[in-house]
C-alpha cells in the first residue's frame, strides 16, 4: 500500500484550472520531486494534500484511510508536515520557542530542559545552532526557511512536504541542504514530497519526479528519464535552459 494516494484530484479558482484530474502515489521512504513552470499547481497540490483549500473533486488517501479535506492540524497529526514557499514563522517568538509549538504537539510529555533540548537539537540539525534565542522576526530569509524545517521536523511527520526550500542558497549552503533533505529520509525515515525549480538539485537527490504543467500532471518517472520527455521539454526544461 502507497503512503499517500491521490485520485483524480480537481481544482478550480474562478477561470482557472489550477489541478486538473492529477492522480499520484507517493510511495513510503521515498524522496519525490514535483516540478513544472510557475503557476503549474504545484503548491496548489500541497495545500489539498495537507487540507489547506478544498478539492472541487478527486479524494486523498493516506497510508490507505481516506482523508480528504481533513484540517491542516489533523493531516498534521496524522503525520503530514509541510514548509511554506513564504515562510510563517512566529515573529515575535525566539527560533527556540517557534521549535516548542509543533514539539508541544507531536511530543506533549516532552517538558522542560528535556524540550529545550530537543529544540535546539533540531535548530542545530537545519543549521541555526548559536540562534536558539533570536527573535524569528529578525532572521534573514535563507534563516527562516531553516527555521520553517525545523518547525516541520518538530511536528514528527511521517510525510514532509517541502515547498522550494532551496531560493537564495549559495553553493555550499545547497550542498549542505541537499545533505539535510537526504539525510531526512535516511535518517529521520521520513518519505519526502519536494517541489523544487533547481533542476540539477532535484536531479541529484530525488528517485522520482512529477511534472505539473497548466494543472496537469504529464509526466512521472525517474529523473533522467522525465528529463529527456519531450512533453517536458516543451513545456518546462527549453524554458529553464533559455532562463
Ligand atoms: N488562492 C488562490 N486564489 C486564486 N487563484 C489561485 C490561488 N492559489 C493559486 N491560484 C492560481 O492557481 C494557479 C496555480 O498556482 P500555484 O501557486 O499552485 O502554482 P505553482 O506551480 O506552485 O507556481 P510557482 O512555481 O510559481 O510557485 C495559478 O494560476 C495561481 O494564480
């Protein structure tokens, strides 16, 4: 059995089609890219799979229960945790205290120094060790995105859902990035859903890819493969090439 399902997933704001019939499996411990051009629905996709927006039409299964439309608390209790493209941080809150939200939750017996540390422990994993009393406002963006996985990571998900992560990394802060994904799923066990414009980033690290284009999903399979697609091509890849 898939962890996640997909069936006939649709989407529609006023005249746009933003998913359109899209059907998917997302298979336990894998790390699965999600491409496509902007506007494709790639986080329109997410926000359906974690109960943000409403299907119009089209069901979610997880771990094969039948879940759609549940609230973005209950996927996350279930074992769904996402980071946003423009991240959401407590503002006014230290990075450690954003930590203690989602670690409250997923881990309610965990007090005290017990919880601190473990905060800090996940602040150091996503690279914000020296931090932990900064206020999230105060974090420059390649910062609040760490935070943001921390976050994530402190909810305990079985399924982590990560929304363009990489924006503004130099290189050596990607390829530690791309260490932190991988190590995510080797590590922590957790299946990976990424959406990413970084192709060679994807290419390096994801087993499978998914590509949206205009709402449809038109193709799957593994990267190098997806890559050479020409459906793919003309819709994405010539476009990243001419950027
Ligand atoms: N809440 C909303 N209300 C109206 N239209 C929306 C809403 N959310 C998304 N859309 C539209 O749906 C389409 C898909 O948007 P979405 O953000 O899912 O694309 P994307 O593939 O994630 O793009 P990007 O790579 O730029 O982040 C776009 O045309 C977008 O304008």
């Amino acid at each position: 059995m898939s962890l996640l399902e997909i069936k006939d997933a649709c989407k529609r704001f006023g005249g746009v089609q933003a998913i359109s019939e899209v059907s998917f499996r997302v298979e336990q411990g894998e790390i699965l890219g999600l491409i496509g051009p902007n506007g494709a629905g790639k986080t329109t996709l997410f926000n359906l799979i974690t109960g943000a927006i409403q299907m119009d039409r089209g069901s979610v299964l997880w771990d094969g229960r039948e879940i759609t439309g549940l609230r973005p608390d209950l996927a996350c209790k279930a074992g769904i945790s996402r980071t946003f493209q423009v991240t959401r941080p407590f503002g006014r809150m230290t990075c450690l205290e954003n930590v203690y939200v989602p670690l409250l939750e997923n881990q309610p017996n965990l007090k005290g120094k017990a919880r601190q540390q473990e905060s800090a422990r996940l602040l150091g994993v996503t690279g914000l060790a020296g931090k932990e009393a900064w206020l999230a406002e105060s974090l420059n963006l390649i910062d609040k995105k760490r935070l943001e996985l921390a976050r994530a990571l402190a909810a305990g998900p079985r399924l982590i859902l990560l929304d363009e992560v990489l924006g503004g990394l130099n290189t050596m802060e990607m390829q530690d990035a791309l260490k932190l994904i991988k190590s995510i799923r080797d590590e922590y066990e957790m299946t990976v859903v990424w959406i990413e414009h970084i192709m060679g980033a994807i290419m390096s690290v994801c087993e499978r890819v998914l590509v949206l284009d205009m709402g449809r999903l038109i193709c799957q399979g593994e990267p190098g493969v997806v890559c050479q697609d020409p459906a793919v091509i003309e819709a994405y890849l010539g476009e990243q090439a001419d950027a």
